[in-house]
C-alpha cells in the first residue's frame, strides 16, 4: 500500500481520477526509458493483476521481461487468472505451473495454444515433447523434439544481438537435441541415439549431463569399453562437480557384466570411501535446516569455503546449473541497476524503485534456497538408492569369485589391447604419442576383454 502512495502521488499530475492500470502502466513505461529491467518485475505482476491479463499495452515488455527475468517471478500469479489471460505468455505461464503439478494433459494444452510467431514456442514445444515422453508417447515426443529445435534454430538466429535471450534459446534447443536423443534411446534406436548424443556441442551447458546417459546406451549396446571410456571422463578435473552417484553404479555394473571382479571391487570401495561421510553429513543438514532457505541459499554462495569439504562439488553442480545460474545472474544484474537508482534526482520514484528491486532480488534468493534444498533433498535419496546397489554387487562379487573357486577357473585375464575397440563413423582413434586432442573430451574407450567364461 505504501508503494502505491508513494507511485500514486508521483504520476497524479492534475487529476485525482487517474487508475491504478494507467498508474502502472506509466511506471512501467517509465522505468523502460530508463534502461531499467529487473526494477519493473513487481509493478509488471500487479499490472497483470489490475489488467486481468488484458496486458495488449505493456505485452512486447512483458515477453522480454519474461525471457530476460526467468518465468519463475510470474509463476506465483492466481493460474486462474493465467489461464484466462489472452496471449503465448501466459500459455507458457499456466503451462508451466501446471506441469510442476504434474497435471500434464492441462499443460500440454496450454502449451500447444502458444503461437508459432512467439518466442516461447520451442520453450513450449520442449515442455510438450517431455509430456509425451513421460506418457510413453516416445515417437510423439521425438516429433516434438525435432520441431524445437528447428524453430529454436530460427528463433536463435533472430536474437543474435541479444545475449540474454540467445542464451536461453541456446540452452533450450540443446536441451531438445539431447531429448530427441533420448527419445531414440527410449525406443531402444541405440545407434541412432548414440549419433545424436554426438551432435552436441561440448561447449553446451548441457553436455556434461549427457555423458551418462550416452554411457547408459552404450551399455545396452554391450559395448561395455565404450561406457567405461564415458565415465572416466568424468574424473576431468573439469567436470568434478559431476558428483552424480550413479556414475559409480554403472562402472560397477559394467565391470560386473564384464565380470571384471576386482575392478567391481575397487569401484565400490572407491565409492563408499567417497560418499559415506558426505551422505551422513547431507541427512543431517536436511533435517536440522527444513524450512529456512536463505540457509540453503547462502550456503550455495559459499560453496568454495564451506566446511565439509565432501559437499564442495555438489555445490559447485548446483552452481553451474542453468536455472540457478540465471537467478544469480539476475541479483547480479539488479544490484547494477540499485547503483544507477541512486543517481536519479527525486526521493519518491528513487525510493519505490529500489523498494522493487529489493523485492525482486529477495524473491530471486528464496528461490534459489527452495532449488538447493530439492536438489539436496533428490541427492540424498539418490545415494540412499545408490548404496543399495553397491551394497547388492558386492555380495555378488563375493558370490561369484566362490562359484569360480569352487569350478577352478581364473580371473586374471589379459589387460587390454586394441583389437577389442569398436568405433562409428564419428569416433576417430588417437594414440597420445605425446600430444593431447582436445576435441577427444568424453570420447574415451577402454580395451578390456571380457572375463566370464
């Protein structure tokens, strides 16, 4: 209420009978000839109100405002009134809540009701083709796929000369393309997943993540070299903030396959040696700190120097993330414009400015806090699930190593050669006579034979 006073008496001019939607409206127009973007967010989201979604005026600055701030800051509007706002924003809005409601039928209808022309229409098209994907519609979901990223390469081109906006554009074609490969993999086309996983850039954010799941294909495959060659990679100290448990899990899985026993043992070793004491210590933080979450925010912010050291790396992940990325980015992006508010002349429009960006940096801090608590909260149970399997392959180590005692046979076999490597047409073979081939990152293969008799 204060803020409305304080913005009411700035703009009455010499009518009392100005309304609030022209109030805001004329804020927001304001505060755009200025060059600010991060201060409008709380003034866009009660125009959105006022107006009841009949945003026609402001909606060019609403779709820029959307992309640039993240659709998290809008997600909080009644879905009620989203839903009945005209316009592909609020589709994507609606859609979005929706879907982390898991009502995907209603999402995907919102979804499909955005506009070829808008920019949210690959963003919506990824969203789409994961419904499908969970529905186990696999060929519907690698159709959709394929549409994002086409129309996300186009829309790409378009925004060139915006940074920002390229970005998200980038990251959500990539996200598509390692979809589209997952979609093949879903349906068991291993080969053809295997190529399009290749077709990602390394450069993309998205990459390091897609490691695994190339590992995963390449193990139904049976070629178990070439899923050990995409693990080891990452051990680069690049990629350490990978702390994925199941990575783990699927070396010691394929060297079981490969009934590699000591290997097997080594890897579970390694693996309780590395993330015992960090998942007591992850259960204990998760339930002394249940609720607060600019405890998990800071603690994100400190990663570099926080205690336990067995909880760097996954902060460090968490971190790099793209969705927390942004967030921070955004605080980052609105503490430069507090600095250019204060050297506005005027007390009145100086002081709501900054009441806005306080607002908007708070509420990008407390989200943060909520995405670092649930992304402890799913690491915690994915190691809970991981220790289950490790604690399950070494009983069956044991098993084994006294069935093959019991039989006679050995299991020290030869250790590598090359003749046991397979390769496509896009895997090519170096032999690091003292030189190093950047591009081979993640293109790793063992040459381990097969022990089981």
């Amino acid at each position: 209420m204060f803020k409305f006073y304080i913005l009411f008496v700035i703009f009455i001019g010499n009518s009392w009978a100005v309304s609030k939607l022209d109030l805001y409206k004329k804020n927001i127009n304001f505060a755009y000839k200025m060059g600010f973007r991060y201060a409008v967010v709380p003034w866009v989201k009660e125009y959105i109100y006022f107006a009841k979604g009949d945003t026609g005026a402001i909606n060019t600055e609403l779709e820029k405002l959307v992309i640039r701030a993240g659709a998290k800051n809008f997600e909080g509007l009644d879905l009620r009134l989203l839903q009945s706002s005209r316009g592909s924003v609020f589709h994507y809005l609606s859609g979005k809540k929706l879907f982390s409601k898991g009502q995907y039928s209603q999402a995907k209808d919102e979804f499909n009701k955005i506009s070829a022309n808008s920019i949210f229409f690959s963003m919506g098209l990824n969203f789409v083709a994961v419904i499908e994907y969970l529905n186990k519609n696999y060929s519907s979901s690698f159709n959709n796929y394929s549409t994002c990223i086409d129309s996300g390469t186009r829309e790409m081109n378009n925004y060139i000369d915006d940074e920002v906006t390229y970005k998200q554009l980038k990251i959500n074609r990539d996200l598509c393309l390692a979809g589209k490969a997952r979609s093949h993999y879903a349906m068991r086309n291993l080969n053809e997943a295997e190529s399009l996983y290749q077709d990602l850039d390394k450069a993309s954010i998205v990459w390091p993540s897609i490691l695994l799941e190339e590992a995963w294909a390449s193990f139904y495959k049976k070629d178990f070299n070439r899923t050990l060659g995409k693990l080891v990679t990452y051990n680069a100290p690049l990629l350490r903030y990978n702390t994925n448990p199941e990575i783990y899990v699927l070396r010691a899985m394929t060297f079981l396959r490969m009934c590699l026993y000591r290997d097997v043992s080594y890897v579970v070793d390694e693996f309780y040696k590395k993330y015992e004491k960090l998942a007591e210590s992850l259960e204990i933080t998760l339930n002394k700190y249940t609720k607060s979450r600019i405890y998990y925010y800071n603690m994100l912010l400190s990663y570099k120097d926080f205690p336990d050291k067995s909880m760097v790396y996954e902060l460090q992940g968490i971190y790099k993330s793209p969705n927390v990325k942004s967030f921070i980015e955004n605080i980052e992006a609105a503490e430069l414009e507090k600095k250019k508010v204060y050297s506005i002349n005027g007390g009145a429009i100086k002081r709501s400015l900054l009441l806005n960006l306080n607002e908007f940096i708070t509420t990008q801090k407390t989200v943060i806090g909520v995405i670092v608590r649930n992304k402890l909260k799913k690491y915690a149970y994915d190691l809970r699930k991981a220790f289950q399997a490790m604690s399950y392959m070494k009983l069956e180590v044991l098993g084994r190593k006294k069935e093959a005692l019991y039989a006679g046979r050995s299991f020290e076999g030869k250790r590598g050669d090359v003749s046991y490597l397979n390769r496509t047409s896009k895997q090519y073979f170096w032999d690091f006579i003292g030189e190093f081939w950047a591009d081979e990152l993640g293109d790793y293969v063992f040459t381990l034979p097969t022990e089981c008799n």
